[in-house]
C-alpha cells in the first residue's frame, strides 16, 4: 500500500474513533472523556501504522513501546 493511502487510512480510522468517543460523550453528558483517550488513540495510530507498513523489527516495537 502506498504511504499516502496508509495516511489516508489512518486518518479515516482516527476520525471514525473521535466520532465514536463523541456519541459516546453525548450519551454519558460528559465531554471530559476524551482526555484519556488521546494517548490511546496514539497507541492504536501507530499500531496501525506498523500494521500496514509491515515493519515488524525490533528496533520500531521498542520505539512503540517507549514511544521514542
């Protein structure tokens, strides 16, 4: 897959996410629930990124898991 598509990509998965967190704010009348979620939507970007891109080594799952 080309790197603009995977961009593209991940920019539909982080907008269907947001979309998803907001019904589910409008529903519990609390609009502060997306404050832990920012680090967690960053976490599911980047796993989709190295996903799509196949760049399973070592050195990138350490820079995932530290987030260096």
């Amino acid at each position: 897959m080309e790197y603009l598509q995977i961009g593209f990509n991940g920019f539909l998965l982080s907008m269907l996410l947001l979309s998803l967190l907001w019904l589910l704010s409008i529903y519990l009348k609390n609009a502060s629930i997306i404050d832990p979620f920012w680090g967690t939507g960053f976490i599911i970007l980047i796993g989709y990124y190295l996903f799509e891109t196949e760049n399973f080594t070592p050195l990138t799952i350490l820079k995932f898991i530290t987030g260096t």
